[in-house]
C-alpha cells in the first residue's frame, strides 16, 4: 500500500516577520508529541516542518521508522547537533553523539557489555536490588519515586563498576543524586529554545566571558567528571566488590581491545549508567498507575503470580517464561504511557528520497513514539489500556507460543536501527522481577484521604520532556499475606551481606 505523504507548506505556517524561525513558535515547549500526533492525523504519517532553517521529519507510523532508520541506517543513524548535552558531557554521551567514529567504538563495548550472557550475570544483583524496593516501597510508599530510581542506580552501580554500599546509607544517596542530576541537566538543556546556540552555531566561537552558555557548560561538565571519575577509578577501595565482572574490570583486563581511552572510557560508561537512569523508574511508575486505574488487571497478574509461584517461595527470573500477563501489563503500559513519548531524535547525512518525498541532508528525523504507538491498524483501540492484545489470538499484536511471547524485543519504545537501545535486555528483566516481587507481596491501591474517600488517581498528567513520568500521584500498599514481607526483605538482606562480606574480606 502506498504511504501517503504531505509535506507542509512552510509558507503557510511561517509566522509573519520571522522567516528563520520556520514553525518554530508552534512547537510546543511540553508534550510536544501531542502536537505532532493531531499534525499526523491531517498531513499523514510523514511529513515536514521547519524550525530555524531546519528540517524537521516526523514519523507516525512504525513501518516508516523501519524502512528509513533501520534499513536505511548506513545514513540515517546520526544525531542534530545537539550542542549543550555535547558540552556538559564533554562529548562522551552516546546517546547524543553523532556518527563519528567515536560512537562506534563506544556502541561497541556497550553492546558487548549488555549482551544477552553478560546481562545474564547481573540477574542476582537484579533480584536483591528489586526485593529491596518492594520491602521500602510498603515502608513508605509516598517515597515511591526514589525506592523505584534507587533499585536501578543500585543496580548499575553494581554492575558497571563493581561498587557496593551500605544499605540506606548516604553513599546511596548521593548515587541517586548524582546520576539523576546529570540525566536532568542533560534533559534540560536539550529542550528546543533553551539555549540560542542550539539555532545558531555560530555561536560556539564567542570567548568565554561573551557566553554564558559556556561557562555553565564547564561547570556542569567538571562536576559530572568529578564524580565519574571517582567511581571508575575505584578510589574508595573498601566498596570494590571482589567481582570480576563489573564493565569497569572487565574494560581494565582487556583494555587494547576496545580502542577507547582512559577519558573516553568514564564517558561510555557513564553513558550506560545514565541511559538506565529515570527509564525503567518511569516505565515502573507507569505500571503502578496503571494497576490502580485498572484494578482487575492486577488481580489477574496476582492470579498469575499466585499459581506459577505459590506463596512459599519469591518470584525470580526462571518464572518469565510462565507468566505471560505480567509480560503483558509491562508491555501495554509501555505502549500507552511510552517512557520517551517524543522519540529519540536521529539526523540523516546525505539527500534522500522515500516513496516520492524528499528528505534533505542534515535534517532531523523524529520517530514520534506516542503515534508510533498508537497506530491503530496495529493497535485497534489503541487510546484504551489493553494488556489483552499481546495475550488474545483475535489481536493483531498477538504472538505465539505465551512461553516467549510478549517480550520487548524490537519493540518501537526502544528506538529503532543501529541506535536502538542496547539496555533493552536488562529493563526487560528489571521490569519482570520487580513487577513480580511487588504484586507477589502486596496490593497497589487507591490511598484514601482523611474521611476514607479515594483519592483521584489521574488518567494523562506526565512531564512534557524527553522522559516523561507521570507527576507525583498518591496510593497505597498494604501487604497481601502476613509473613510475605519478612521473606522479601529476608532474602534482599542475605543476598545484600553476602556481597558486603566480599568487600570487606577485600
Ligand atoms: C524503560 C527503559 C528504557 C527505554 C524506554 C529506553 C529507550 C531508549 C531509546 C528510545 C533510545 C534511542 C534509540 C534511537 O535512537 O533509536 C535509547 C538509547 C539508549 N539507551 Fe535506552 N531505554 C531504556 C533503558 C535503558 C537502559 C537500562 C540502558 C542501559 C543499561 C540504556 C542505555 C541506552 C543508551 C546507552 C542509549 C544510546 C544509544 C545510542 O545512541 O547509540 N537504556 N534508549
């Protein structure tokens, strides 16, 4: 079937006396894929705007993003420019650099590093650090959104770089802290009109003194080094676990195979750590909404749980391939609340022509996920929530054998051709198991305000920015069985001293 496209005449929406802005001033700063989504449905699933004398291309519809970012990846898969994320992470962040043959190299470990046997070795680390959320979260549900950022910092901590801390300490506090900070700087200063330089490149060239924007860039970037560095280095050697498996040794052991130096390498790690920090909390966030707005979902995963595992023993990563729904409520949630609801911004570098439409070199290619996912040959229905399309033959979503099938892969909430998100094994799995230990042991439900009445949960109320999480929403967690607590905090504890115990015979 042909694919319809429009490009928009530019004229048209060109604000009167400002011909360079483009639609500039019609994008809006917050959600803009909501804009681009009510564009999609008048000018078709590709189609152009203009902004500052730049191409824009947004994509609606997944077979496109296909066609141009994965099979045509050899020139779409650079990034825009980019300039204030470039500059606060001294050009060392994969996710915004462009194709240079530094991002080769860096993609290339990362991908060795998060390949399926290596992830494989970080499934107990995985468990302990998703028991410990499950234990806080009943302790004190309104600090939901640190116990959920705190499992994933703790984790890649770990893994990464083969660091381990006292629980509930400052140390994990200022982890959290940290990485978050420069996820939401990074956040921050892409946002389109933030900063003039992003426009005018020009601007790069003027001294110091003359640019502010430089002077915050250098402060920012020299904090965020301090602290990276220190963790790659391993200074505070009481924490090192005995591990011979952290990406940080593993790197120091074969250092000649990867061609990254010793400035490069705290940059691509950091790169990992970053990119699961704010994702997979956000995706987590989502599904507990979720489980409150459609209770009987969560009765069904509570079924499911109840029957694969009983109530003596805790879910753990052998149970995915018996528990299909609990697949399936992680991969709807992703799919109606995606957790990078604008897309991932790629750059073409060459002119091309896709079915009859022009694309010019240098222009920007937004896969716009909220459409992408909501396309509604694939997903009829697709503004309801409705884990059954990835669980019932009669939807076109649906997969088969339920032992396999829903999973993650090649799913659209991860970007597409050789940038797609190379995390997507160990969010696949982090999910699972903190999914399956939560609902294992307690129920999510609506809190109650001071005269018993339920509290609102909101249907739409998330951040308009890059990763956009739901704003802060109250509920309430009360433990399903008595005792099923004790185990889940039991077992995060032992597996916890058991790796304080290396450290400190280190
Ligand atoms: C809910 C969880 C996550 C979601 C939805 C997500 C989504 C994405 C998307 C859409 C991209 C851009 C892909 C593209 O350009 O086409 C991306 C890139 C990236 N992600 Fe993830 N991600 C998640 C978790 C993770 C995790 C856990 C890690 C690390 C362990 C990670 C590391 C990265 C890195 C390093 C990149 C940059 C890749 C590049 O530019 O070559 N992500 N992610």
């Amino acid at each position: 079937m042909p694919v319809t496209t429009f490009i928009v005449d530019t004229h048209e929406r060109l604000l009167p006396g400002w011909p360079v802005i483009g639609n500039a001033l019609e994008i809006p700063k917050t959600h803009a894929w909501l804009k681009f989504t009510e564009w999609a449905d008048e000018y078709g699933p590709i189609y152009q705007i203009q902004a500052f004398g730049t191409t824009l291309v947004i994509i609606s519809k997944e077979s496109i993003a296909n066609d141009l970012l994965g099979l045509r990846g050899a020139i779409y898969s650079d990034r825009p420019a980019l300039v204030m994320p470039r500059l606060i992470s001294d050009d060392g962040f994969l996710g915004a650099i462009g194709w240079t043959d530094y991002w080769r190299r860096a993609r290339r470990f990362t991908q060795s590093m998060l390949s399926t046997a290596n992830i494989q070795q970080s499934v107990p680390k995985q468990t302990t650090e998703a028991r410990q959320m499950v234990v806080d979260l009943a302790k004190s549900p309104s600090r939901y959104a640190y116990w959920l950022e705190r499992a994933g910092v703790m984790t890649s901590v770990k893994q990464i770089y083969g660091l381990t801390e006292e629980r509930g300490g400052h140390a994990e506090e200022r982890h959290v802290h940290e990485i978050v900070s420069y996820m939401e700087e990074i956040d921050r200063v892409a946002v389109p009109g933030a900063y003039l330089v992003e426009f005018i490149p020009a601007l790069l060239r003027l001294p110091t003194w003359l640019a502010p924007f430089k002077r915050e860039a250098k402060v920012l970037v020299r904090r965020h080094w301090e602290y990276f560095e220190l963790l790659m280095q391993q200074k505070s050697k009481k924490h090192v676990m005995n591990s011979d498996v952290s990406f940080a040794r593993r790197f120091l052991k074969s250092k000649d195979d990867w061609g990254l130096s010793d400035r490069e390498i705290v940059w691509v790690l950091s790169s990992i750590y970053g990119g699961a920090s704010g994702t997979s909390a956000t995706a987590m966030q989502s599904i507990i909404l979720n489980t409150c707005l459609f209770p009987e979902w969560q009765q069904r995963i509570q079924n499911e749980i109840d029957e694969v595992v009983g109530g003596n023993r805790l879910p753990d990563m052998d149970d995915f391939a018996s528990m299909p729904t609990v697949r399936a409520v992680i991969k709807e949630s992703m799919r109606w609340r995606p957790v990078l609801s604008g897309g991932f911004p790629h750059a073409v570098t060459k002119d091309d022509v896709y079915e009859g439409y022009h694309i010019p070199k240098g222009a920007i290619i937004i896969p716009n996920q909220w459409a992408i996912l909501r396309e509604e040959q694939l997903y009829p229905d697709a503004d309801s929530f409705k884990p059954e399309r990835w669980l019932e033959p009669k939807y076109p979503t649906y997969q088969e054998p339920l032992t396999m099938y829903p999973n993650l892969k090649r799913f659209a909430g991860f970007g597409h051709g050789r940038r797609i998100c190379p995390g997507l094994e160990v969010t696949e799995k982090s999910l699972f198991l903190q999914m399956s230990n939560l609902y294992w042991a307690c129920n999510i439900t609506r809190a109650k305000d001071e005269n018993g009445r339920e509290v609102d949960i909101p249907w739409y109320d998330y951040t308009g920015v890059a990763i956009s999480t739901p704003h802060p929403f109250r509920f309430a967690v009360e433990e399903r069985e008595e005792g099923r607590l004790k185990m889940m905090e039991q077992s995060a504890l032992t597996e916890h001293e058991a790796e304080m115990t290396l450290v400190r015979t280190l």
